[in-house]
C-alpha cells in the first residue's frame, strides 16, 4: 500500500486518484491487527465478547479492558489501538452526560451513534489530525428495543443484528450468519459468542487471551454489566469441552 500510497498518503485531506483516502485505509489496518471483537443483537439485548490478547503474563487480568460502560444502558467495545479508544470512550460519556443534562432523559442509542460518527468523521478531514484507529461498537436497550451499531474510522456507521471487527472478522461474521438471532436469548448468546471468539482464535500466531463478556439485558435490569463470573465461566468451559471433543474426533 506503501507503494500505491506515495505523494497521496502524507495528508488525510488528499485523494489518491482512484478516490481513496490512504490514511483511513491505514487506521482499518490497525483495526484488523487487533483483537477480534464481536456483538449480538437478540431477542432480549446485545451480548459483546472480545478477545483481549495476553501481551505480558505480568498483567493483572482486569487490566487494559476493551468493553467499557458509557451510560447506564450503554455498552462499547472497540478493535484496533487502545489509547485511541480511551478517546472515544471519554467523547461518548461526555455525549451521554451533556444529553441527559439538556433533555433530562438517557441518550438513545441511534443518536449517539450518530454523533460518535460524526466526531470520527471530522478528524478525516483536517490536515493537522490523523484518523482514529480503531472501530467501535455500541449497545443500547432503549425505547426502539436492543440496538447494536459499528462505527469504522472513516465515520461511517453501520446498525447490526451481529457484527464483528478485528483480525478475524471475516471467520467471525461467517459464525455469526450461521445463527437464529432472533431466537436467542441473551444468556444463550453468551455461550455463542464464546464459541465465536474460540473458534477464530488463531493459536499458532497470536499469543494467549482473556475472553471479556458484556451484556445489556433483563437479567442485568437493562443495564449493560460484564456478564456475571460463574456464567463467563461455565460457557468458556463448555466452549473448550466442545472443541477438544472436536479435535478427538478429528484424530
């Protein structure tokens, strides 16, 4: 890309001449060097699940998460580098705080993606900032029901029923259009996408990882919470059964 990029990569306000922005296009490849990260939308809310990889086993397990809380009904997880999403978590609670202060209601969820994607789309514009690199993704449960969005470094927002970015998305998305969303519960939805991020996860490159689970559900009264301990843990052990039961009938 180099190669192609040069004379038309120095600046994110110049257009190659096959009408590309080269600078958007790196930000999507710090993207898909991250983490696979992937959402649910069910029947009764939005499950995340993230594959956060172990680059140190010095690091305490509850360290540089990547499923953050936004508002009380609001969930983001993220692909791609860390302390630029710390940046993007700041602007959306800020988004959600100055919302609920002027309507005296919580922000829907449609309307802060709208304005996330609009903020990521304002730094692919200015020569003097660079794109952010990373994707997001939102969850809300708000009064149009479960709600799931992706935002790409380019400002572009998408509304999923199950989506995934990071490295192994295309595998992910593959996994994920195999199931009967609207059927699932969320609590079912946890053990899926557990089995997703398992599946995906490339064992001879990439390093070992920490499975983090969210939701946003009636069992956590409509607020997005980690998915509670025992249940993460049952559904990674009944994950792992799985495939080594797999790789038993494979031998």
């Amino acid at each position: 890309m180099s190669g192609l990029g040069t004379g038309y990569d120095l600046s994110c306000t110049t257009f190659s001449p096959d009408g590309r922005v080269f600078q958007v296009d790196y930000a999507l490849k710090a993207v898909e060097n991250s983490g696979t990260a992937v959402g649910l939308r069910v029947k009764d809310g939005v499950v995340f699940g993230v594959e956060k990889l172990i680059v140190s086993k010095m690091l305490e397990p509850t360290s540089n998460r990547r499923i953050f809380n936004i508002d009380r009904h609001i969930g983001l997880s993220f692909a791609g580098l860390q302390a630029d999403a710390r940046q993007l978590v700041n602007r959306a609670r800020l988004e959600a705080k100055n919302y609920r202060n002027f309507y005296q209601d919580d922000i829907p969820g449609h309307v802060l993606a709208e304005r996330m994607a609009a903020f990521m789309q304002a730094y692919t514009l200015y020569s003097h900032m660079r794109p952010f690199g990373c994707s997001i993704m939102l969850s809300s449960v708000d009064r149009r029901g479960p709600q799931l969005f992706m935002i790409e470094p380019s400002g572009i927002s998408y509304s999923y029923y199950g989506t995934s970015i990071g490295k192994a998305k295309q595998a992910a998305k593959g996994e994920i259009e195999k199931l009967k969303l609207s059927e699932l519960t969320a609590r079912e939805a946890v053990a899926e996408v557990a089995k997703i991020i398992y599946q995906v996860h490339d064992e001879v490159k990439d390093k070992e990882f920490e499975l983090e689970l969210s939701w946003i559900c009636p069992e956590s009264k409509n607020r997005h919470e980690m998915v509670p301990k025992e249940i993460a843990q049952a559904a990674e052990a009944k994950v792992k059964a799985e495939l080594e039961e797999a790789m038993v009938d494979e031998d």
